[in-house]
C-alpha cells in the first residue's frame, strides 16, 4: 500500500491501479517507439513516464484555513507515493511542491514525476515536473506541468505560436514542454485539440495578479495513456481537507 496520509482509499486506487494498466493494457500501436522492460518475474512491463499529482479543492469550499494532507506538505510521503512508479519511468525521479494563489484561492500542490528520456534525453532541464512563468496577453501565468506520454507535432504547435505572438523561450527541447507554452496562450481545452500524440497530463496555474488557480488534465482523445483522478479528504467530515488527485 501507499502511506500518502489518506484515510480513504482514493489516493491508494489511482496509483495502484497502474500495476494493472502496466499488465493488461495493450493499447494502440501507435508509435514505433513501444519500448519493453522484463521485471523479475517475467512479465512484461511497458516503460514509459509515470506522474503523481495531488491540489487542494480550493473550488467547492475557498477559504485560508486548510487542513493536513501529507502529500501536499510532506515531501517525503510525495517521493514515496512517486516512487512507486519509477519502474514506468527508470531515467528519472523528480518531485516539486507549492503554493499557488492568494488569499482564498491559495492552494497547496504537490506533483511526482518518473521519466523515460526520449525527447532530449540528456538534458537535465527537460525533466519534469516543469514550473514556469511567462507573461501573457491576459497578465502573468505561473504553469505546473507533468506529463506523461510524446507529442508528435510539438514543433508545429511551437511554430503556431510563434505565428500567435508568442516570444516565450523554450528551456528544453522536451516535446512535452510545449504543453505549458500552448496553455499558457491558448488555455487548456484547445491545447489538448491541438496535440497530436499519445499523452496524458496535469497543470496546475495561477494567475499571478488575481491570485486566482486553476487545475486542467487531459489525455489523448484514443486513451493510450491513462489517466485517473478522483476527490478526496483526510477528515471525512471536512471540506477544509479536501484534495484532488490525480495519476498517470
């Protein structure tokens, strides 16, 4: 089991459950990039990056006061929850853990990430979790992203930008970093249309002069990669320590 500090079992499921997505989950053929590993027991695993992440619902209840979830303020309980998928993703372990938002809107956020080192392997600054901040149209952006899968067409989402007005540099040449940027500019329901790829992955925003956060995940449209997210609290008879989780 996962000792995340859950009383329930949510947080527990939505990471287990990719032991079974490794094993039955054939998927789509869709890449010739489909990569095997043989665990110890013969089985095969399909390697690829593995991601863990988890905000807390500032949406249904705003207010300061929140109460104690581990893996939003124990970094410790986020590299074990994450560690559970290093064998996803063997090139790589990265956690990161915050605070967006101001006021009501302040959220705490954690995210866990494993990685398969396709796309610019050898850089150190393609891993994720990716924290970045770019100034915008609309005001100053503050983008969390993990990401689990490849994006195909990066370079033309990147060019579609530039084309757009955007000036913001790439600090990686990460395929999946271009998710941040095409967020940041065009906001999320559009960047996931634009995506051609298999992929699955979370952001977490802030607005840096409202205070205001924002929690968007998507998958690719045919579910090769998975994505499991759910609702949960510490103390069942509080909202003020309730969370979102989700995994990859």
């Amino acid at each position: 089991s996962i000792d995340c500090g859950f009383d329930c079992e949510v947080c527990h499921k939505l990471v287990s459950r990719l032991f079974i997505q490794d094993m039955l989950r054939s998927g789509i053929q869709a890449t010739r990039r489909q990569l095997f590993q043989q665990s110890r027991n013969g089985v095969s695993r399909r390697e690829m990056c593995g991601l863990v992440a988890a905000i807390d619902d500032v949406w249904h209840r705003p207010t300061e006061t929140r109460g104690n979830i581990p893996i939003l303020t124990d970094k410790d309980v986020l590299r074990r929850t994450s560690s559970v998928l290093h064998h996803r993703g063997p090139d790589g372990m990265q956690v990161s853990q915050g605070i967006v938002g101001e006021g009501v809107h302040k959220a705490r956020w954690s995210m866990g990430h494993t990685r398969l080192a396709i796309v610019d392997p050898a850089n150190r600054s393609a891993d994720m979790p990716f924290n970045l901040s770019f100034k915008t149209s609309s005001g100053d952006k503050i983008i969390h992203l993990a990401a689990n899968g490849e994006i195909y067409n990066y370079e033309k989402v990147y060019q579609q930008l530039v084309k757009d007005g955007w000036n913001e540099q790439r600090i990686s040449g990460s395929d999946c970093e271009v998710i941040a940027h095409a967020y940041a500019h065009y906001g999320g329901p559009k960047t996931a249309s634009m995506l051609d790829g298999m992929f699955a992955f979370v952001i977490f925003e802030e607005d840096v002069a409202s205070g205001k956060v924002k929690a968007f995940s998507a998958r690719d449209p045919v579910g090769i990669k998975p994505l499991y997210y759910g609702r949960t609290k510490c103390d069942k008879s509080s909202d003020e320590e309730a969370a979102y989780v989700f995994s990859s």
